[in-house]
C-alpha cells in the first residue's frame, strides 16, 4: 500500500495537496509564537491571580509525584475527576494565602537561617547517598 501511494503521489497534484496541508500547520505554528502562553486567569486570591499556566503545572507536578508513589497502581484517569482538579487548585491557593498572610505579618526568614536549611539538605543528600 505503501508503494502505491509513493508510485502514484509523485505528480503536481500530490505536491499541491501536500502544500495544502502544511498551510494550516505552518499558520498555527506561527501564531501561538506571536500571541505567547495563554493567560487564562482560573482564580483570584485578594487580587492575585492564578494563571492557568500555574495551575496545569501544579497538576502534572501531582500528577508526577502520585505515579512515582503508586507506580503499577497509578490510575491517570483520577487526575480527569473534579475532586483532584479541585485539590491541586485548593492547594495553590492556600499556598498564596500564606504567603499573602506571612507578608502581611513580617515574617521573613533570614539569609543566615536560609544557608542553614539549604546546607542540611545538602548533607542530607549526601548521607542519604551513602547508605
């Protein structure tokens, strides 16, 4: 079937039909470079907005974590329920609502405090590396 196609497609009309179809790809390609990402706002926390960028990387971020975890008995059909769609985004806002919250309050954490923690973690790939 192969052969027929390659013997009778190598005329005018079949180079004419393939250009055809390459328009409508090369004019889709063309434009989401232009327009950029899509900036669909999916919700507002106290005027912060949570783009849908954010939120579809939060979900495959879950997505990914739940099938290292559950390996063979990782379902991606869960991740099509409203309930999960509805945690990940869940998620996300409470993480902007403590972080809004610990603004609002001062609360930061030091250079010093932050080399601690990052220099642990470091020796605690290390160690765990060893073992």
């Amino acid at each position: 079937m192969l052969n027929f196609i390659r013997v009778h497609a190598q005329g005018w009309v079949a180079w004419f039909i393939v250009g055809l179809i390459s328009i409508p790809f090369a004019l889709w390609g063309v434009n989401s470079y232009l327009t950029g990402p899509s900036s669909v706002v999916v919700a507002k926390i106290n005027g912060e907005e949570v783009l849908q960028t954010e939120y579809q990387q939060a979900l495959q971020q879950y997505r990914d974590q739940m099938r290292t975890q559950l390996a063979e008995k990782f379902d991606p059909e869960v991740f099509d329920r409203f309930e999960i769609k509805q945690a990940v985004l869940n998620g996300i806002v409470d993480k902007k609502l403590l972080r809004m919250a610990s603004h609002d309050i001062g609360q930061k954490v030091s250079d010093k405090a932050y080399l601690i923690i990052f220099v642990q973690h470091l020796l605690f790939r290390k160690t765990a590396s060893l073992m």
